[in-house]
C-alpha cells in the first residue's frame, strides 16, 4: 500500500498513543488510509476508534484495512466518510458516553478555513462535555484551543521527520474546579 504525502509514520503512533488509555474514544479526523485508527486499538489500547474522512478513494482504502483486521478488533473501529466539519461533534460523542477522547488531526493541508471551524469544533465539544477529559493532538495550530495548549510532541512524517505537533487538553470539570476558563 503506497504512502499518502504527509501522513505520521508508524514509528510515532506509540507517540500518540502515549496521551490514551483503555478508556479513551480515539477520533481521526481526516484519516485517510485508516492506519492510526486502526493501530489506536490494536495498539493504543483504545476501546473504540472512529475516521472520519472527506474522499472516497481513501475511505475505501480504510474499509479494506478494516476487512483484513480480526472480527473483535473490527467491531471497536469505524469509518464515516464526510466532512468532519459537517458533523455535531458533541451528539457523537454523548452518544459513545465516552469518559476520555483523543482527536487526532493531521491537519497541516487543510485550509485556514477548514482549521478554523474544525477548531471551534473542538472547543464547543470541550465546553459542552465537561465530564470529559479531552485531549486534540494536531499537526499545525489550533487559533480557538491556543488556550488549552498543554504540551507539543515530535512526529515523524512522510515528508519530514521529528514535526513538531500541538497537544490541546482540556480535563473537563477538574478544570473548572481548578479555575480555569472553559
């Protein structure tokens, strides 16, 4: 299977993989060929992924992967196609009853545009769901979560290795109890 331009190398997942845990949903958004959805559970230890992808060609590829996968493990994955920023972010994820979610965005080819709604995407989310600890891990900033910046983590990708990638996180009503704004 060839490389799509910009995506993160296997060689970061455990990077990624590091902010989960077995009670983390893991959210791609524009996940292309599906490989860090599907490696979040098999090795993430996520108990559920979902990518949601813009193009069809690269969501059949994801569909393929999926096939190839063990029954148990494909029941815990799925794939939408769309726009993510054509989705209500916060009834998805109340209806998973989620208690931690990790959105990973490789968001470096999106336009400005796309950053900026994806972003306010986010932070309604965290602000609607504060029972939720949050955490958004994106390839270039996020303007709307510059406040909830926490960390940056080095990810190799096909087209450079060790890219400096943002670490949003938001712990939900800890945070609020500890005083900081929603």
């Amino acid at each position: 299977m060839a490389r799509t331009y910009g995506e993160i190398l296997e060689s970061s997942f455990a990077d990624v993989f590091a902010l989960c845990d077995e009670d983390t949903l893991f959210l791609d958004v524009g996940s292309g060929r599906g490989l860090i959805t599907a490696a979040s559970v098999q090795q993430g230890g996520c108990y559920r992924a979902i990518g949601i992808e813009k193009y069809n060609d690269k969501l059949q590829e994801s569909q393929e992967l999926l096939a190839s996968l063990p029954e148990d493990v494909q029941s815990k994955i799925e794939f939408l196609l769309g726009d993510f920023n054509d989705h209500d972010l916060t009834a998805m994820l109340q209806s998973y009853a989620c208690t931690s979610l990790l959105m990973f965005c490789n968001n470096l080819a999106f336009q400005q545009g796309t950053n900026m709604r994806m972003s306010k995407n986010f932070r309604r989310a965290m602000n609607a769901l504060p029972s939720v600890k949050i955490t958004v891990v994106a390839t270039t900033p996020l303007e709307a979560l510059s406040d909830r910046l926490t960390d940056t983590i080095s990810l190799d990708m096909t087209w450079a290795p060790g890219h400096m990638s943002q670490v949003y996180t938001w712990h939900g009503l800890s945070d609020v109890k500890a005083g900081v704004a929603a």
